[in-house]
C-alpha cells in the first residue's frame, strides 16, 4: 500500500471514530438514554456538568450512626423509603459523580437494586444499613438534593463509611449535611454504650465490638476495708456531683490507677465500676488494640460522661529509663497526648491497671491531671480470703470449715480461691451427680492437694500462688495438707 492510500485509510479511520463517539454521545445526552443519570439530574433538575458534591467520610464502626442520621433528616423532610442502587462493577473506587459521568460517557454504571448490610447496635442487637444506596430528597430550604450512602469496603480499601449530598449549589449540599450531622449526635447509638476495640483477623482493620454492661454488687467485691470507698469517690463520686465540681471551679477530668500482683481483682474492680456507672460511655483497650488510644479519647470526649479503660498499662508506658526498653515509646506518646487533649471539664474518667507500677513512666504516674489517685489492690488477707471462699460458694451448698483453708492459703491472690472452689464444687459433682452440690472438707481438702501438686507448679504460678516451696501441713477435716507457700508481693 502507497503512502497516499495510508494516509486516507487512517483519515478514514479517525473520521469514523469521531462519528462513532459523536454518536454516542448524542445518544448518552438524550433523555431516557441512562435512568440512572436520569433520575438523579431529574430531580435536583440541573444537567450533570452543574451538580456538586459535598461528603463527609466517618470511621466504619460509624455506619448506624450516619443512617440513623439520614434516617431521622427524611422523616423531617417528609421523604419516603424509596432509596434507588447503582450496579455495575468496580463502584467501590468511584465517589457518586465519578459513576454518574462513567455512566454517561461509557455506559459503566446503571440504576441498579440497593445494597444493604446488618451491623451490630448493641451486644445481643443489630440493624439494617444502606451499604450503597441513593434517595431523592430536599435540602433544610426545600432545594432538591440527592443523598448517597455508602459503607466501608476494606476489599477496595475503603475503611470508612460515606455521605454524599449531590444539588446544583455547595452551600445548599453544606447545609443538608450539617443538618444529618446534628441529627445523628442527637441519635448517637454509641452514647451509654461499653465498647472494646480489637482487630480484624481478616484485613488488619480495627473494629469496635459492643460488650454486656457489668452487674456487679458492692459484697461481690471483696477488697481491704476503706479501698473501695476511695476508688467510688474518685469515679463515682466525682460523675454523681460533676455539675457542682464545676461550678465551683474543680475539673472533672480525672485518672485512676489500680495496681498489685495479677489475680488480686483489678479486672474484677473495673467491671463493678462499668456497673456503677451505668450511664456513662465506657471504651476498654487492652493488649493490641492500645494503638487505638487516640481514637478512644475522642469517642469518650464526645460521648462524655465516659470511661476509657486501659489493661495493664504498662505494656506501652513503661519507665523510659529501664532496661531493654529504654528510648521512646510512639504508644505512649500517644497515650500521654490523648489524656492530655481531653479537656479539665471533661467528664471522662482514665481508668488504668498494671501488675508492675514502680515500672510505669513517670510523666503517666506523676504528672497531675492525668493519674490523681493511684490505688493498691493487694493479695486478701484473711478475712478477704474467707470472704472470697463464701463468695464463690454461692451456687453450691457449704459444709467445710473455712478456717483451716484460710490459714492455708495465706498469700493466695483473689483467683486462686476462686479455682479452689471450682475444683471442689467439681469433685463433689464426680461423687455425687445426682444430688446437691455440697463441699465439706474432704473436697475443700482434696482440691488444696490438688492444686498444691508438684504437677500443677505452673497453675499455681498463674494463680497467684508461689510455683515452690515446702510449705506448712494444715490439718483440714481428717487430712492434713500442705499450706500454700506465700507468693511475692510486687512492688
């Protein structure tokens, strides 16, 4: 072929493309070509070169939130259910204009059913979500405008949930979603909530799990006497006469740290907080979800009065100065940054535990306004450690005599007599399935033995009881048996 008979072929060739895409185009512009791009630029009633967008992205854990924000802003719109979905692939890439111009120009999207999604409102509660979905809808003026929801897709890599308000003016899309903000603070699901964070075992992402409140009465928490007065003053106290504290020029911030050797009953001590302070927001971090401080202290500065609970703090705000973990900890920055950036007037209480408080950073232990009052939970005493065989022999039927077990188990921890009564209560199940389950001494005296095996060392260790030692023979019923050795106080 000649360069002249080329050169027309591929003139030809362009001349074609441009008919082509010149037709496409006619057709993609004329009314009913698309219902999708249709029913969106119909109702706000500009062409889709003058629509503008105005969103706002939220954590996904936010998801209820925004459609019980959305929810409550069509109710007083007067607008019905009628919400409309887009398919076509790949729309988890794409904000609400990108898919209407693609459905335009290249036909890639196209009105479609609504997606929906169910997430957790509760511990034992969940609701159903506009996981993509758009609706017709008026601006606070009367304007109208489109709303779009949609949810977080972690397989696009989108974490977070959206709004998007589409109309032909910015204030007026401003405007519609300053109002469904406000709406969904007045219907905030979390408020009142108790909330753990944690990460999810598929994509890395964090999540935010809803937990059952706590019930637990004052005779369940058995601590030396005057302990857990202190601790109520300093939360419950302080949430009871907050409005006075303020008045009166005293800030409601404030930090607890509970401290003593593992299984004393600090964990136990914070669940009958989260009990007595049933109106407040609690966020409980522990072990990895840590990182996720900052993230807990803005959700408790919002949904104040509140309580953000962090497990054996001590794992990230360790002293600077000791050992393999000297230098700089980025964790407790952080954490040191989130108590700081919750103001005096807050009503969010910082409640801490830790086995090793001589460990701690001193700018977490010593610096005023971030821990006010540290306390000790000890190993019971002796009447501690009766008053904890009575407790957890509620369910079963008591016979034995509990002085010689106490004399026994000085230095025990909290869980190591509450083992020892599981065990007992087991070995009276295995004599006698049929009938009540009574512990005398004999099972009192064989769980001890039990557990005091040189096989159960490692048991005992994480009981809270010392993994060696002769120990003292205790005469329990008609046996004797070997005293529990006095486990080490920590520091």
């Amino acid at each position: 072929m000649g360069s002249a008979e080329y050169g027309d072929a591929a003139g030809l060739a362009a001349e074609l493309h441009r008919v082509l895409k010149l037709t496409g185009d006619l057709v993609a512009a004329s009314p009913g070509a698309n219902e999708l791009v249709d029913r969106v630029t119909g109702h706000v009633g500009v062409p889709l070169a003058r629509l503008v967008l105005v969103g706002r992205a939220w954590e996904s854990w936010e998801h209820a939130n925004l459609q019980r924000g959305v929810d409550a802003y069509l109710a007083e719109r007067g607008t019905g259910p009628d919400w409309f979905g887009i398919a076509g692939g790949q729309r988890g890439h794409e904000e609400l204009l990108g898919m209407l111009a693609m459905s335009r120009r290249h036909m890639m999207y196209e009105l479609g059913a609504v997606d929906f999604a169910t997430v957790a409102i509760g511990p034992e509660e969940a609701t159903e979500v506009v996981q993509l979905g758009l609706i017709a809808t008026t601006a606070p003026d009367g304007t109208p405008v489109v709303l779009g929801v949609r949810g977080a897709n972690p397989q696009f890599g989108q974490q977070e949930c959206r709004l998007e308000v589409v109309t032909a003016d910015r204030a007026v899309a401003t405007a519609t979603r300053e109002r469904i903000e406000e709406l969904m603070v007045r219907h905030d699901i979390l408020r009142g909530q108790v909330m753990a964070f944690g990460i999810s075992e598929n994509r890395g992402n964090e999540l935010l799990t809803f937990l059952p409140r706590p019930k637990l009465r004052d005779e369940d928490v058995v601590l030396p006497e005057g302990v857990l007065d202190s601790i109520e003053r300093h939360t419950v106290g302080i949430a009871r006469h907050g409005e006075r504290l303020l008045a009166a020029g005293q800030h409601l911030k404030r930090g607890l740290l509970l401290h003593g050797p593992p299984g004393t009953g600090k964990t136990h001590t914070v669940r009958y907080l989260m009990g007595r302070l049933p109106e407040c927001t609690v966020v409980v971090l522990t072990g990895t979800a840590m990182q996720f401080v900052q993230k807990a202290a803005t959700l408790a500065r919002r949904l104040q009065p509140s309580v953000v609970v962090l497990e054996d703090v001590d794992l990230i705000a360790q002293d600077r100065s000791h050992g393999p973990m000297m230098g700089s900890s980025p964790l407790l920055f952080t954490l040191l940054d989130a108590m700081d950036g919750v103001g005096g007037d807050a009503d969010v209480t910082f409640l801490l535990t830790t086995n090793r408080a001589s460990e701690l950073e001193r700018a977490l232990a010593d610096r005023p306004g971030r821990v006010d009052l540290a306390v000790e939970i000890p190993l019971p005493d002796a009447a501690g450690r009766e008053a904890l065989l009575r407790l957890y022999a509620r369910g079963v039927k008591l016979t034995g005599d509990l002085a010689p077990i106490v004399e026994a188990t000085e230095g025990v921890t909290a869980s190591f007599a509450k083992e020892l009564l599981r065990r007992a209560a087991l070995r009276a199940l295995a004599e006698r399935p049929d009938d009540d389950i009574v512990v005398g001494d004999d099972e009192l005296a064989a769980a001890l033995q039990e557990m005091q095996d040189a096989r159960s060392s490692l048991t005992r260790s994480l009981l809270g009881s010392a993994p060696e030692g002769p120990g003292e023979q205790v005469r329990i019923g008609g046996q004797f048996v070997r005293a529990v050795p006095t486990v080490q106080k920590f520091p």
